[in-house]
C-alpha cells in the first residue's frame, strides 16, 4: 500500500454529484486520512470542471487504467453499467474500493470472490437506510419477513426508462402511488439509480427474501426509506428520512456520507494494520 505523509492515494470514478461531493471532502471530512490523486469520467468535460472547482487539476486521467495505476483506494461512483467493469479492474489490481453502486453490483458474487484472489477490498456502504447492523446479527437467528418502503417525491424518477416504458408521466401524479412492489433483483434493474438501499438491505439479510415497495408521494419532502423485520430475533422497525442530495434529487444525501463514513473507517483499518 503506498502512502504519501501519512494518507492513502485516492481515485474517483464519477464526477457527478457523489463523486464530486467525495472530491470536496478531501478538505473536510477526509482531510488527513486521503490525498486525492485521481479523477476520471467518461464525460472529460465533467472531469475537468470538478478537477478546476477543487484546484486538482493533475488529477484529470484520460481512462480508468490510468485512474486505477494512480491510486491505493478507488472510489466507484458511476451508477451506470460500467460500474462492475471499473470494480472488477480495480480489485484485479489489488486495490481497495469503496463501490457507491451497490445496486449496480447486486448479485455479483464473484467480485467477493475477485477481492479475495487479488488480496484487495471491496467496501460496500449502507447508503441512505439505518440498521443493517441489526438486520445482519438478527439473520442468525432467522426471518419472517422483510420489507423496504422507499417513498421519494416524483421529481425523483424523472427518466426512469420503466416508469417511460409504462407510460407512467411523473409529473401528472397527484396522489402516493406505488410504482414498485416485488423483489430486489427487479426492482434494482428497473431503478437502478434509485434503489441502491434495497441492494445493501438484501446483501445485508444474506440471502432472506426482501420484499421492495417504491411509493413516488408528490406530499414527500424527503427521500423516505422503511425497513420492517420480522424474525426469530424479534421485530426491527427503522425509518430513514433523508434529505435528497443538493446537487441530484434522486440521491439522499446520506447515501453520499455513507459513503464519506466507509471512506474514513477503511484509512482507520489501514491505519491499524500498520
């Protein structure tokens, strides 16, 4: 692992709103555990303007390969299908990386596997839901039943290829309407940008059928995410209202400190291990 005075090289994939938000924490919340040695996005416009924003100019690369032979810890925050193209390089190159798009990667057991081969990490954060430590201690003992209800205002699903196909028009609804409601595999293919809780959640309960609902509320102001388990353990019940993303409405905001969080506790490891 190569440091530079102390803190870990780090890369961002993405320079949309997560990976921009990562990029300005490097001198805040990460100010002293990270340096930031690279940022790419397949939009090298978006690249630059976030490199000139933060005053890191150096840090613009032209492809991933370059990103990823440039830095100790690779932060994956493109939510598109290339996310599991960047993971899978990055681990095969032994490094450490925090994956925002848990939903992208959702099924994807042999990345694990990949991680383990090449002696990297893969950091998964818990986004914009609490209480997966609770949910992952309770699995032991087994479940009933689990249910996510993730109720967001409409503005939320704009472009959601599912909602176009099916004629659905957002910006027509007038009351709570459901416009989800089955199992993590679909709904994470059908809202990919905005389900990423119900991937961290099934990962979570290892296995455990989750039932996903997904309500569009023109009355939300906030990105609302309910968990309820039933198990042997007992019952978990835990509400989640997030305030969405100042800089994309179909992000909450916490999702982006999850990942901020993992950030540091992953140079903590580090840090102990030396």
């Amino acid at each position: 692992m190569k440091k530079s005075g102390g803190k870990l090289r780090l890369g961002i994939a993405g320079c949309g709103a997560i990976g921009s938000r990562i990029a300005l924490s490097i001198s805040g919340e990460l100010k002293g555990d990270f340096m930031l040695t690279a940022l790419y996005d397949v939009d090298l416009d978006k690249t630059v303007a976030l490199a000139s924003r933060i005053k890191a100019t150096k840090a613009v690369k032209h492809s991933i390969d370059d990103l990823i032979a440039s830095c100790d810890v690779v932060a994956e925050c493109v939510n598109t299908p290339g996310a599991e193209g960047i993971v899978r390089k990055s681990l095969k190159a032994g490094k450490k990386v925090l994956a925002m798009s848990v939903g992208r990667l959702f099924g994807k057991n042999s990345l694990f596997l990949l991680a383990r081969q090449h002696r990297a990490s893969l950091v998964l954060p818990s986004g914009a839901i609490a209480g997966l430590d609770a949910i992952k201690a309770a699995r032991l003992a087994g479940f009933r039943s689990i249910t996510l209800t993730s109720t967001k205002p409409p503005a939320g699903f704009k472009g959601n290829a599912y909602l176009n196909k099916r004629r659905i028009q957002i910006d027509k609804i007038t009351s709570d309407k459901v416009l989800f409601d089955g199992g993590v595999n679909e709904a994470v293919s059908k809202f990919p940008q905005n389900i990423n809780v119900a991937a961290a959640l099934a990962l979570s309960a290892d296995g455990a059928k989750v039932r996903v609902r997904i309500v569009a509320s023109p009355a939300a102001t906030r990105n609302t995410h309910e968990i309820f388990c039933e198990g042997k353990s007992g019952t978990i019940r835990t509400v989640t209202e997030n305030v969405p993303c100042p800089d994309n409405p179909k992000t909450s905001y916490l999702a982006v400190l999850s990942g901020i969080q993992a950030l540091k506790q992953l140079s903590d490891q580090v840090k102990i291990g030396t």
